[in-house]
C-alpha cells in the first residue's frame, strides 16, 4: 500500500489516509465550484497539507488547477446541456480570461505576496456586503447592456478575473460570478453557467505556464481531477435543480469562508 501511495508523489510518512483525504477534497471542492465558485477554498488547502511544507507550494498550485480543470469543464458541459448559457458572450469572454490569466501569471512573479490579501480580503467584503444588501439580486436575469457594450462588459470582466486568477487565485469563480450578476444583470443560474466556461479558460491558462515549469504531479492532479469531475457533474445538476435561490445563499456562504479565511490570514501577519 505505500508503494501505491508514494506512486501519486506524495511525500514519505504519507499514507492511504492522506490520499483519500485530498481525493475527498476534491470531490467536495467540485461540487461547491460547480454551484457557487470558491472550491479552491477547499482543493488547495488540502494539497498543501497533503504535500507537506517540504514540497514547494508552486506544485500544489500547479496540481490543484490540473484537477481544477477536469472539474469546471464538466461542470461548464452539464451546464451547457441544462441551462444553454449564450454562448456568443461566454466564448469570448472565456477567450480573453484565458488571455488575461497568461498575463496574471507573468505578474505573479512580481508581486510582493504580503500585499495580495488584503487587497483580495477588502473586494471580497465589498462583494459580500453588495450582494447581501440587495436580496433580489441574480434571482432574475435581466440583461443590463445590450449589443456591443454588453459584449465589451463580458469581455472586460473576463479579461480582468482571468488576470486575478493568474496572478492570486482564491475565490475566483465567485468573482466570475459576482461580476456576471452585478454588472450584467444575469441570474445567479444563468451566471454560474457562463462563469463555469470562463473558469475552465482560466485554469487553461495558469496550466499553461505550470506545466512547462514542471510544477504539475501528473498522477495525483488526474486523480483528484476524476474526483473533481465527479462533485462538479453532482454540483451543477444540482444547481439547476435547486435554481437561483439556492446558488444565492452558497454564494454568500462561500464568500463570506473567503473573507474569514482571508482575515485570519491578514492578522496573522
């Protein structure tokens, strides 16, 4: 058994124990992705622990958006197949998230890593704070813009979260998410569809610079990314099923994990 445990590059002292846990985790990861976004709050803490603090943090990165991948591109499909989200304005905006995760990830190296969460504590608080101050919000889909500037809004939204997702990462399929809701007018159903296509570009895009780099464990990342497909097929039919209300309150559940997590992270220091 700890030959087969030690075959998906976990750590020595590592044993079934851990591996199941970081496949449970990702089970659980894909289906709260697949409804409200923010799985990573669950898939990459678990990979951290899971690889020990021996093991640099870009290959649990690089790992948790392999199985990231699998989950959020069966959960966009399911979506496809349920909702039909437009997807003259999901492509595209999926194409420049993808653009703008590539640029994100050039970024990261830059950035002093103590600056990032605060900034991403205070957005996500804003975002909170708006979304449960407006009860109605994303129960309806009520276009906002129409033709060109709604293509460009789609598009500016995409490009910019795909830039966060690159260069940070947590919480970034809610802000999909958020912004489709706030700033277009969609329902949180409709929206959790479109949001599901853009993530799966951005995931695309910061795989794009980790696995030249080799900070992706092949084995594990499949793995859990079988999991992960499991919980998102499981999340986004339930989703449908359950409607906009019930995306609402994970949304404001997932978001507001997003800021105690943050906040703890932010006082610590």
């Amino acid at each position: 058994m700890s030959s087969f445990v030690h075959w998906f590059d976990l750590p020595a002292g590592a044993g079934a124990t851990t591996l199941a846990l970081l496949v449970l985790a990702a089970l659980a990861a894909g289906w709260v992705d697949a409804v409200a976004g923010g799985g990573g709050l669950i898939q990459l803490p678990a990979l951290l622990l899971g690889l020990g603090p021996a093991s640099p943090a870009v290959l649990a990165l690089g790992t948790n958006k392999l199985a990231g991948i699998c989950g959020t591109l069966t959960s966009a499909l399911t979506y496809n197949n349920r909702v039909r989200p437009d997807l003259r304005t999901a492509l595209p905006m999926a194409a420049l998230a993808l653009a703008g995760a590539l640029v994100g990830a050039g970024i990261a190296s830059t950035l002093p890593s103590s600056a990032i969460p605060p900034i991403v504590l205070v957005a996500l608080v804003l975002v909170l704070a708006y979304t449960v101050a407006r009860p109605q919000l994303g129960r309806l889909t009520a276009p906002r813009h129409t033709g060109k500037r709604h293509h460009l809004t789609a598009g500016g939204l995409g490009f910019s979260v795909g830039v966060y997702d690159g260069a940070v990462g947590p919480g970034t399929g809610s802000f999909l998410l958020f912004g489709l809701v706030s700033l277009l007018g969609y329902g949180f159903l409709q929206a959790s569809a479109k949001a599901k296509i853009a993530n799966v570009a951005t995931n695309l895009g910061a795989l794009l610079v980790f696995v030249p780099q080799g900070a992706v464990f092949w084995k594990l990342g499949l793995l859990m990314g079988a999991a992960n497909v499991c919980g998102g097929y499981v999340g986004a039919r339930t989703a449908v099923a359950r409607g906009a209300g019930f995306v609402r309150v994970l949304f404001v559940a997932v978001s507001a994990t997003l800021v105690l997590r943050l906040g703890y992270q932010v006082i610590r220091r």
